[in-house]
C-alpha cells in the first residue's frame, strides 16, 4: 500500500507545482501583453498557452489523485486480478504517452530554437520561440520525473502478480 501512496501522493505534489507554475505563468502572459513589444507579445502566446496547460492538466490529476488511490488499494484489497487487469494496462498507456508528449516537447523546443535562429531582434516570432524553448524544456523536465516515478510504480505493480 505504501508505494500506491507513495506514487500518487508524488503526482499530487507535482502537479500542485504545476498549478502554481502554471498561474505564474498566466501572470507572465498578462505582464507581457502589457509591455506593447513584439517580442513580449509573442512571449506572452506562449506562455498563455502554456499555463493554460499546465492548469488543465495539472487540476484533473489534483481531483483524480485520491479516487485512484482508493481504487487501487480496493483492488489490493479484494480483488489482487483487478491490478493486472486494469491498472497495469492503465499504467500502460500512461507510460507510451510519456514517449508521444517527450517528442512533442522536444519538438518545440526545436521549433523554438529554429525561430531564434532565424529570426531579427525584437520580432512576435523571436518571443514565440524563447517561450517555446522555456516552456518545452521545463514541460520536459516535469514528465521526465513523473515517467520515471511511473516506470517504478508499474514495476511494483508487476511484483504483485
């Protein structure tokens, strides 16, 4: 029971920083479609984006968190089939998204670089690709985490059958 607590409770806490990273983020778009430039305009697309991201994503996982714990416990509980069943494979497919999100963020931070790159000073477009570097890359480092943490809980799943 304690490695069912231990992973959900380590999502929870992620994505509590998530929603704060993500409100911040909502500010800095605010702030930067105050300042009247291209270049914080295009700053603030992406960070406007971003949060919106952030505090969808992070907000479902916040409420889900403690009915999932509940379910898995109940399958360890009663039913120990249920966890091969049902939580492995949900596991499953959490994992395999990882790969698909890890690419799509790699992808903008390329993105982002390449517009940097061939983009003039002070342009929508040099904005839209620091933010999407900043943003891509601390998007990365946070599903790197929660992969890892989910390749260990799926492991431990997988010692119970």
């Amino acid at each position: 029971m304690e490695q069912v607590n231990k992973y959900f409770r380590a999502e929870r806490i992620e994505c509590w920083l998530g929603i704060l990273i993500g409100l911040a983020s909502l500010g800095l778009a605010i702030y930067f479609f105050t300042q009247h430039t291209s270049f914080d305009s295009g700053l603030a697309y992406t960070f406007l984006g971003a949060s919106v991201v952030q505090l969808i994503v992070c907000t479902i996982v916040v409420v889900r968190t403690p009915k999932d714990i509940i379910r898995v416990q109940n399958f360890l509980e009663t039913d120990k089939n249920k966890v091969r069943t049902e939580e492995i494979p949900r596991m499953g497919v959490v994992l395999k998204n990882f790969v698909i999100y890890r690419y799509a963020e790699i992808g903008l931070v390329i993105i982002g670089l390449a517009l940097l790159l061939m983009t003039e000073k002070d342009t929508v477009w040099l904005g839209v690709g620091d933010g999407l570097i900043f943003n891509g890359a601390l998007m990365l480092t946070f599903d790197f985490f929660a992969e890892r943490r989910g390749k260990v809980y799926i492991n431990f799943l997988k010692s119970l059958i």
